[in-house]
C-alpha cells in the first residue's frame, strides 16, 4: 500500500498519539475510543473506522486524523506546492525584476546572462532549503 492510503484502524492495537507528545493510543474500554497515556486526551473512533475524531477540549473545533500505516496525517491537508515551483516563482517574480532594475539603476546596459547567473546563484540555493525543509515535513 502507499504511503498515502488510508489504514483501518483497529481498536486492540496500539497507536501514536498524533499530538506529537510522544506518547501512546490504548483502547478504552466499552467504547469505540482511544486514550493517550501521555497527554490524556480522548480519541473516538469514526464510523468509517479510518478516522479518530479528538473529544472537544477548549480548542473549538474537533480535530480529525486518519492513520496512513505509519504516521497520522490530517484529512484537510493545506495544498503544499512544490519547491521547484516556489524557487522559479521567487526567481521570476523577485531576482529578475531586481536584477533589471539594479542595471538601471546602476546605469549599465542590461546584461541578461548576468542577470540569470545571479538568480541560479541565490535561487537554487534557495529552491535546496526549501526542498530540505519540505521534506522534514514528513
């Protein structure tokens, strides 16, 4: 199965708290739920049972996770798009126009092979950290 599919979540094993806090979902019993033994939070079991739902706490909204097989991960998950893509955007939209508009200033005529060299020279090491970070993510 892949990464991304959704896994039945079974009440007899034991769970990750996706609270982060390390610590561990146990079945509570005579309930369709999970208790974590480190932050003593309640998790119910959603009729689909691919879902846990947390018990309403001061937070105001109920939050909601399914379990991948190895991590929890949010069903409304923001779009993440990827770093290539910012890097070209910060690239086209920032170094470009400030690479032309400093060869104005500079009064200089407008040399493009030197503008696209500085851009590779400042984006790609950008286009890297936010790929690192991309990938820490997960």
């Amino acid at each position: 199965m892949g990464r991304d599919q959704r896994h039945k979540i079974c009440l007899n094993e034991v769970y990750p708290c996706p609270c982060k806090l390390k610590g561990h979902l146990k079945e509570l019993f005579l309930v369709e739920a999970f208790g974590c033994d480190r932050c003593q939070q309640i998790f119910v079991l959603q009729p689909d049972q691919y879902t846990i739902q947390q018990l309403p706490t001061a937070y105001p909204y109920r939050r909601t996770w399914e379990w991948t097989g190895t991590e929890w991960r949010s069903p409304y998950r923001p779009k993440r798009y990827p770093p290539w893509l910012l890097g070209a955007g910060f690239f086209f939209i920032i170094l470009l126009p400030l690479g032309l508009f400093l060869s104005l200033l500079l009064h200089t005529p407008v040399n493009l092979g030197m503008v696209v060299l500085v851009g590779l020279a400042v984006g790609l090491p950008l286009i890297g950290l936010l790929l690192l970070i991309q990938l820490r993510r997960r």
